[in-house]
C-alpha cells in the first residue's frame, strides 16, 4: 500500500512501510519482530534508514555518558520509533520528543503495531514561529 502526500511525503512512505508490515504480521508479535521486518520493507518503498542509532545527550557542551538508542533514523533526519502495545500514552511520545530533542530533529513517528488496528502519530519538534512540540 503505497501512502503519499504532497507536503510530507517521506513520513507518509514510512507509514505505508508500517501499514504493509502490519497487514502482513498482524498485531501481536514483539516489537523486535516489526522491527525486522522494516528492515526488510523499507527498502521496497525507497526509504534510506539507519536502525537502533544511538542518540548523544549533550549537557552544559558536554557529552553525557548515557545516551538514547532510536529504533530507526529515517531520511537522515526523521526519528522512527515502533511499539507493540495494546494502546499508546503520552509517555512513548515523550519518548520521541526526547530523541527529537537529543537530535535537533524536526519529525519523529510514534508507530504502534501492537493493536489490532495499526496505530501512528506524527510529532513535531522546533520549527521556528511555530509550538515547540506537537502531536498530528
């Protein structure tokens, strides 16, 4: 299934990457197994990817010894971070404006296979004259 839109096509290929990946697995599995099987997805629909990229937390100039670890960098610049849970929270988007913000990236996917219909949200981070961050 092939998902396009004029003003972001690159998020939209990466949910019709999940959306296929979820019609085929269904709901159900560990996200390792979603996870996976993007990888072997996201070629089809021409999405360069970096998988399980480790994100340095800077404090003060400094590079903190912990860092983030995203499921996926799409693009080169959109973090990509599944879950399979029953339903989402606001902690999981939490969880990528934090990478968005270790990053200074703009766009992050929140992709939830884990429910019977698949689930994704669009988040939003740091674009001047608009809010800081914000879920669509």
């Amino acid at each position: 299934m092939k998902i396009t839109n004029r003003r972001d096509p690159q998020t939209y290929a990466i949910i019709g990457a999940a959306m296929e990946i979820h019609k085929k697995l269904g709901h159900g599995f560990l996200e390792a197994v979603y996870q996976e099987a993007a990888v072997l997805e996201f070629p089809h629909h021409k999405i360069p990817f970096q998988r399980e990229v480790a994100l340095p937390i800077t404090y003060r100039d400094t590079i903190l010894s912990t860092s983030y670890r995203a499921d996926f960098i799409c693009f080169s610049n959109i973090i990509v971070e599944f879950k399979a849970l029953s339903r989402l929270s606001t902690r999981e988007e939490a969880q990528v404006f934090n990478y968005l913000k270790a990053t200074r990236f703009h766009r992050g996917l929140l992709i939830n296979f884990g429910a019977q219909s698949l689930e994704y949200k669009r988040l939003v981070w740091g674009y001047p004259n608009k809010k800081s961050a914000k879920s669509v």
